[in-house]
C-alpha cells in the first residue's frame, strides 16, 4: 500500500483564515448541541422525536460539518431553554 507523502500541515496550509473560522464555529455549535442532549438525557432519536426531525438530520447537525441556520439555532435554543451560541 503507497502512503502520502502530504503533511497535515501541508493540507491545513490551503484552507483559508474564513473556512477555518466557519469550521471552528461548527465544530462549537455541535458540541454544545452534544452537551445539551447529554444534561437532557437525550438520545439522537429523543431529540428527532420531539422536534419533529428525523434522526439522520440530528447526526448531521452533530458531525460538525452542517451549515446551521439562524432558524434551526433558534428552534433548538428554545427547546432546551439554553442558547446555543452567544453573540457578544
């Protein structure tokens, strides 16, 4: 089997300063989700039930690669009764 021969310096070093910024936000928006569901008790499918989403469409949401909206932040700040992002 042949290896690369690309560093993840190298790989990193061809994202811009904008997709790494959106990248760390999602990343924090889904471990928040996580961490709200876990304080919930909530499985995947708990939470898809009771927001009326499917479960597939909450394990995309806590891959850290989904492009949130300002509505799906909104509806999940007010289910859990926590935001999910501060703005200061």
């Amino acid at each position: 089997m042949k290896r690369a021969k690309v560093s993840l310096r190298e790989l990193l070093g061809n994202i811009t300063p904008e997709e790494r910024a959106e990248a760390r936000l999602s990343f924090q928006i889904s471990n928040r989700l996580d961490l709200l569901m876990q304080e919930n008790g909530l499985t995947k499918k708990q939470l898809a039930d009771a927001i009326g989403k499917r479960p597939s469409e909450v394990t995309r949401w806590l891959s850290g690669e989904h492009n949130f909206t300002l509505s799906t932040i909104a509806m999940l700040s007010s289910f859990f009764g926590k935001p999910i992002i501060t703005v200061k």
